[in-house]
C-alpha cells in the first residue's frame, strides 16, 4: 500500500462531501427532457451554417438544420475559465469577478447554485466529460458521479495541456515555450483528446439510455483550441492555395492602444516569434491548422448525435452546442480572443429542441446568461433567483422577434454594450471613472476598421452608452 489516492478516488469524495444550496424543486409535470449539453473551445462562427462556405463542418451544419441558429449571439467574458463560470453559473462578470481563463466559479460565485446542479437537484443524472468547467475540481457538487477527462487515462497528473500527442506535451526548453502551435499527424481520431471524448461520449449515452431518470450530460470539447493539432486528413480537406488572411489585419483608425494586446497565448508556442507582425505564410498555415481543427471537432460531435438518433433518444433530448467565446485569426493584426472586439465575443449558439421544426435562424441579441433560464424553462423548472439573463424561448417560438435591445461584456478593466447597431466599449478605472473607449458602426463598418467614439457626430450616443454600461456595471 502507497497511501495515496486516485485522481478518480479523490474526485469522488469531493463530490460526496461538497454541499450545493438547495433550491424548490420541480412539481410533477411530466417527464423531464434530458440533455446533450457540448461546449467547444475557441469556436468562432465561420461555419457552413452560419454562411461560410470555406469551412467544412457537415455535422454542425445538419444540428442547426435540426435545430435553431443564433445569428447574433455573445459570450459575457471572452476567455475560457470566466466564460464557462458565468453561463454555468447565469451571472455576469463585472469588476472582481470572472476575469480570467484561471477563475473558479467557486471562489467567484460561492453559495451560487450551478446550471448542472440545479438539474441534479431537480431528479436528472448529470455528468461531466472533458473541459466543461476549467476546472476539474471547480462546483463539484453538480455531478451524479466524477468528472471525466481523457488525460484520466493516460496521465497521473492533469493538465490541459496533456491533450496533445507526446511529442508535442515537452516544453522547448532552449526557449522555455510549449511546442508547436500547430501539427498535421497521419495519427487516428483517438489519438488526440477530442477523439477520447467522442468515444467515452458514446459510450455514457449508451449507458444513460437503459436509465429511468432523465439525464444531463456536459460534452467538453477542445479543439479548435490551440495548438492546432488535427489528423492529416482533416489538414488534408482543405487546399493551401485556397486559405486566405483576413481582408482586414490592419489596427483600426483611431483605436486606443488599450485594445490591443501581444497575444501572449499564441506566442507561447515554440514556433511563434515574440514580437512583431506574424508573416503572411506562418499566418496561413495557423487560419489552415484552425480549419482542420474545426472539421476535426465537427467530426467528433457527428459521431455523438449519430448515437443520440441510434439510440432513439432524439424524441426525448435537447441538444445544445455552443462556442465558449471567438476568437481573432488575425483580424486587426491580432490573434487568440481577449478582447472585445466583436471576432473575439461572438460565438455560435446551436439548439434542437424535440417537437419544435428546425432550420430556424434567430437574428435577436444573444448573450450567454440567457442559456441557463432556457433550458430551466424548455425542462419546465422553475428559475433560480440569482439569475441575471433571460429566457430566450420566446425566439424559439418567434424566431424573426426582436428580442433583447443590447447585451454586456467585458474584459478586465473594459466594459462592452452590443446594441442592434453599434458596438462600443469603455475602460473604467477602480473608481468607476471612464477612460479610454472605442465606437464601431456594424451597419456601415461590420469589420470594425474606424472607431467614431470620439467623432462630435456620436458625442451623444457614447454619451447614452457609456451611462448604460455604469448602470450595469455597478448593477453586478
């Protein structure tokens, strides 16, 4: 005997003695939906569905011909950690609260009831497979039965960044940075994580659908995340002479240098300069690698609702799938997301809903707050009190409605509002006190290549704006 305890050992106790605030439970209406809940990392929406034809994703293509796409839809944070933690757990970052890719939606919403919890709470088996949180330990108690990872498997230790093939987990320690940021492996779809998901994914539906009691199971995938590591043959579907940089690369006119940021995640690879303009043929092969990333995970979330329809669970399943944030693959000279540029916030939002006719496109505001009292109301559960989104069922019901007229992000010290037309977004100092801000026209400009903030034409609209976003600023 060692004396130590598993990973899975350890997990498991945790989940047993971590407490969850109770809230009033479901009266008996009926037999609840279950539901396939997929988050994917760094998925902008340039897909097949959302008009672009130059990415390859059938599988993503056909749910939303199932289903609904949000059209407009943003994250509250754009980076992962703080992303996951708010729309799990319905509340809004604001000043000391989700900030960063390492935030714990424990320490930042302790006594705040999570989105898989509140299922558990109110009689569904709820599981959680690959990064769904940041955190493996973070809300534990939300889960009928330990998180699960690939790297479970394989590694004593986790870490995200385990999910690379070996050659590529080592440090380049003449330059202190991981390997490279992108790889073409003649390597089978196991070889890598999003393979391992996909298939403990189907083997949990199979084991989920001989069970009474409905079921909530949280899929993390993690591609197109960097390093950009895809099989060949998913490098292989696109063509090098037909990938193309962005229209725009330039910083935009007049922006505040605020805005802008060295990428630090992209440049911690080791084939990545430190400083400086990326050249246009590294450039390329990064947008390609993140292409083949992007038919990779298509693929690996085929094979999941392929299993849904095998098992004959459609009729009785809501699937959602939604990207924790964008990301920049060189728009305004810049790469990864931390930013409030629109490229960084706006993400896709895909939901089948049983009995509800699909191919419907939703053009209303959307923002990530909203996903956890729509699903409390498409289950019929009753709204937690904490909640700061709406219910976005009524565009389900009306997709061509209105909808809300702004929804908020922000990022460090920068607060955004997204209305109809304009973007804009203000840097506040600890007091409150406005500093910097930027204006972008989505009718005129949707490239966000002039800021107009400080224009005499829009001195009143940034005006209304920015009393807009110290409301909510200090509403949170």
């Amino acid at each position: 005997m060692t004396g130590k305890i598993s990973l899975k050992a350890l997990l498991a106790l945790m989940i047993f003695f971590e407490q969850e605030p109770t809230w009033p439970q479901q009266e008996d209406a009926g037999p609840l939906p279950n539901i396939v809940f997929i988050a994917v990392d760094d998925l902008r929406p340039e897909l097949g569905c959302y008009g672009q034809s130059q990415i390859l994703s059938p599988n993503l293509d056909r749910l939303a011909e199932e289903g609904y796409l949000f059209e407009r839809a943003y994250c509250n944070v754009p980076v992962c950690g703080a992303s996951r933690a708010s729309l799990l757990t319905g509340l809004r970052p604001r000043p000391g609260r989700f900030l960063n890719y390492h935030t714990y939606a424990n320490e930042d919403a302790p006594g705040t009831i999570a989105l898989p919890a509140y299922f558990r709470q109110n009689g569904y088996y709820t599981l959680s497979l690959g990064k769904v949180f940041h955190h493996i330990d973070d809300k534990l108690g939300s889960w009928s039965e330990p998180p699960w990872h690939p790297v479970m498997d394989h590694s004593k230790e986790f870490s995200w960044r385990n999910y690379q093939l070996p050659a590529n987990q080592a440090m380049d320690q003449a330059k202190g940075k991981r390997g490279p940021a992108f790889e073409r492996a003649e390597v089978s779809d196991t070889a890598y994580y999003d393979g391992k998901m996909a298939r403990r994914a189907i083997k949990k539906l199979r084991d989920m659908s001989g069970r009474q009691e409905p079921f909530f199971m949280a899929l993390g995938f993690v591609k197109p995340h960097l390093p950009f590591n895809a099989p060949a043959k998913y490098w292989d579907l696109y063509s090098k002479d037909n990938i193309k940089l962005p229209t725009y690369m330039q910083y935009p006119e007049a922006a505040p240098r605020e805005a802008h940021y060295n990428y630090h995640e992209l440049r911690s690879y080791s084939n990545i300069p430190n400083t400086g303009s990326l050249p246009s043929a590294l450039a390329l092969q990064l947008i390609h690698g993140y292409y083949a990333c992007v038919s990779y995970v298509d693929a690996m979330v085929g094979l999941v609702l392929d299993e849904v329809k095998r098992l004959k669970l459609e009729d009785d399943t809501i699937i959602l799938l939604w990207g924790d944030h964008g990301w920049s693959l060189g728009e305004h000279g810049l790469w990864c997301k931390h930013s409030t540029f629109d490229v960084a916030m706006r993400t896709p939002i895909l939901i089948k809903v049983p009995g509800r006719r699909g191919g419907q496109r939703v053009h209303a505001l959307t923002e990530f707050v909203d996903i956890y009292p729509t699903l409390c109301e498409l289950a019929g559960l009753p709204l937690p009190g904490h909640l700061q989104g709406d219910s976005f069922v009524p565009l389900l019901d009306e997709p061509s409605a209105k909808g809300k007229p702004a929804i908020f992000c922000r990022w460090k010290r920068s607060d955004a509002i997204k209305t109809d037309r304009y973007l804009y977004t203000r840097w506040f100092d600890d007091d409150h006190k406005p500093g910097a801000h930027m204006l972008y026209d989505h009718y005129n400009d949707p490239g966000e290549t002039v800021n107009l903030a400080d224009q005499p034409a829009h001195k009143e609209r940034v005006k209304k704006l920015t009393e807009a976003l110290l409301q909510q600023r200090k509403a949170n």
